[in-house]
C-alpha cells in the first residue's frame, strides 16, 4: 500500500491546473491555448482519482471517463475551429480576433 | 539501484525538520518567486538571458517547495519505492508542463504535453486506477495529442510562401506572450490559495480505515469475486453509471458530427482566389495551310487561319 498522503496528489494536480491556466492566459497561439485546457484537465484527473481512492469508490474513476469524453469531443470541435480560423485569416493569434470581444 | 536509492531516502527523510502543517508564509515566499521566475520564462520581449534566470528562479523555488513538502511528509516515517516512483512522475509531469507553456514552438509544447500524460498515466497506476492509466494513453497520447500535431502540421504547411506579412505574425506571436505579469500574478495567487488549502491539515494516508473496499463490501455480500480493479470500475460502470454511458457515446457522436459540418468545405469558398490571366495567341498555334482537314483552330486574331472547317 502506498505510504504518501492525499495531500501529495492533490499538489500534483494544482500545480498542473494552475500551469495550464497561465498558459491558457499568455500564449497567443490557438492550438498552445487548447494544449493547456487539456492540462488543466490534466490537473482535475488527478485530483479525481486521488480521491476515488481515499474514498474507496468508484465514482472518481467514472467521473475521469467523461472528463476524457468531454475533453475527445472539446479537442475535435476546438481543432475543427482553429482549422477554420486559420482558413479565414491565414494566422493562428489569438489576437487577430480581437474584434471578437465586442 | 533504486532499493539502495530508497534507503538513503528514508535516511534523509527524518534529517529534515519535521512540522506539521506547512507555514503559510513559506507558502507565499514561494509563490511570489516562482511567479517571477514563470514572468522571465515564458517567451516575451527580455533577452535570452533572462529566460534562464527565470527558470533558474522557478527550478529553485520547485526545490525548496519539494524540501518542504518532504518535511511536511516526514511524518509518515515510511519510504518504499511506491514514493520514489511518486516523487519522479510528479516531477516529469511538473517540469514538462512547465516546458508545455514555455516552449516558443507548438510542436515541441505538444510532444511535451505528451510527456506529460505518461507521468500523469504512472501517477494513476500508482493510485491503482489501471484501466484509467491506460485510456489516458491511448486517448490523451494516442488520438488527441496526433490530432494536435496534425492541425499544427497543417496550420503550417497551408501558409504559402508569398504571404510575409503572415510569416511574421507566425514569428511574433509565437515568441512574445500576452501579459505575463497579470496571468502569473493570478495564476499564482490561485496556486496559493490551493496550498493553503491543501497543506491546512496533517496528512491524511490514502485508504483510511474507516472505509472498506468494495471487493470487502462484495466479499461480505456474498457477490461473485472479481479480481482487479478494471473490473470492478466496469461491474461499477455498468451497473450504477449506465445512462452516463450512452450519454457519452451520444455526446462523442455529436462531437464527430460537429466537428466534420465544421471543419468541412468552406475551405475552398474562402481561401483567396488568384486572378487568371488570360493570354492571346499571337502566333498560331498550329500550322497555316489550306487544308480543310487541318485541325481547326478557334478563336484566334490571324486571318489566314481558318476559324472553321470548311468542311
């Protein structure tokens, strides 16, 4: 049985959100900013199945599942749309859509 | 190797001074420099030089939080190798995300993402979540990440060659990042609030007593035995999540649907269509004779040459 305490996983798995989350905030690349929702993700599927553990149940184990569903169907919709707005402008920054912000 | 490793671990370990809960202004220490080091590490405007002051400065703040995590877990007074293999994926999983967000081009941040889910894929292993560590590599490692690769392959290559103004702006925004300062600030602030949170209570061991697995339950119970946990996370999933299921299916379906009516055909209606230009032959294209069986020639400004057979 493993000697480390919850605690541990729960940092490993702040530490990654709180990294894809600046990420997410300074890259101006379209496809680096969806890399870093899906380390945010990343994060949150830690944290999940620490606690699937500590609690004995399945539920976190399940819940990660969709996690990875949503992110499959995130990723092919965001992917789909960077296509499509690197069609339109012929540039991948995030900037050229500023107009986008009202 | 690693048994030997291990020991002088649990040697180190009681060195350290022992505490109980981790000091919130340690806490606040670290964020402040790290946050620093991440503004001089991502790519931005500062000479070279600064980003390796700034990883310098994040590289030692990581360390000192890992000193003081590890006299945080001095308490549990037992290292087995279950730690070490801990200790090494959560540092490649945190240092190849760092490296994700700081990389100037995508494809090295993606293949480090995909480092990433490897030492991610080691940590659930070693929280007994198999089957979970596996899905994460193949979908995670396996479809996304070559479904990212593919776009920033494609983004590329569809930039054709007379468009400088386009390859500068690739240049440019690749390199410098958007508000380093706010986003480090926030992020970290973030990160501290999580500390404080996380490191409010001594540590609680994984698998309390208080609460018996479920193979215990079902032994009790008097269900059929199973054996590992993929199969009791399928008995659970088909059991108790089964609408959750189909839900999924539907929603990854819809996805697929979305993503081609998306990503489909205005392709071709919106890219740039380049004039044609029409040239007039001036001499005739095929040789001028009075031979009605000659190949008729149509269009052109000679007058010698038949327009139309006479035929």
């Amino acid at each position: 049985m493993t000697t480390l305490a919850l605690q541990h996983y729960l940092v490993v798995g702040a530490i990654l959100f709180v990294i894809g989350m600046i990420g997410f905030m300074t890259r101006r690349n379209l496809i680096v900013m969806f890399l870093c929702t899906e380390l945010m993700f990343q994060g949150v599927a830690i944290n999940l199945i620490a606690f699937s553990k500590y609690h004995a149940n399945f539920g976190g184990q399940a819940f990660v599942i969709f996690v990875l569903v949503i992110a499959a169907a995130e990723a092919s919709l965001a992917l789909g749309l960077v296509v499509l707005l690197f069609r339109q402008k012929n540039t991948l920054d995030a900037d050229a859509w500023r107009e986008l912000r009202g | 190797m690693l048994a030997a490793f291990s020991s002088a671990f649990g040697l180190l370990l009681p060195l350290a001074y022992s505490a109980q809960v981790l000091e919130p202004a340690a806490i606040l220490a670290l964020c402040v420099s790290a946050g620093i080091g991440t503004v001089f590490l991502l790519p931005s405007h500062f000479h070279p030089s600064w980003r390796k002051v700034g990883g310098a400065i994040l590289l030692l703040s990581g360390l000192t939080f890992l000193f003081l995590v590890l006299r945080y877990t001095a308490e549990v007074k037992q290292t087995n190798l279950h730690t070490i293999y801990f200790w090494i994926f959560s540092a490649i999983a945190i240092f190849s995300a760092a490296r994700v967000i700081t990389h100037r081009q995508p494809v090295y941040s993606a293949l480090y993402f995909v480092l990433t889910v490897f030492a991610s894929a080691g940590l659930f292993i070693l929280l007994g979540a198999d089957f979970m560590a596996g899905a994460l590599v193949i979908i995670y490692a396996g479809a996304i990440l070559i479904t990212y690769v593919f776009v920033i392959m494609l983004a590329v290559e569809a930039r054709s060659p007379d468009h400088q103004s386009a390859a500068q702006m690739m240049a440019d925004y690749d390199d410098y990042s958007r508000d380093p300062f706010i986003a480090s600030a926030i992020g970290y602030a973030l990160m501290g609030v999580l500390m404080f949170v996380i490191f409010d209570r001594s540590p609680t061991t994984l698998l309390p007593a208080h609460n018996p697995s479920p193979a215990a339950v079902r032994a009790q119970s008097g269900a059929p035995d199973v054996s590992g946990n993929t199969q009791e996370l399928g008995i659970y999933l088909f059991s108790s999540q089964q609408v959750s299921l189909e839900l999924a299916g539907l929603i990854l379906t819809i996805a697929m649907v979305g993503a081609i009516v998306i990503a489909r055909r205005r392709v071709l209606r919106l890219r740039p269509v380049a004039p044609v230009v029409v040239e007039m032959v001036v001499f005739p294209a095929t040789p001028v004779d009075d031979n009605p069986h000659s190949i008729p020639v149509y269009g052109t400004d000679n007058p010698t040459q038949k327009a139309y057979p006479e035929t």
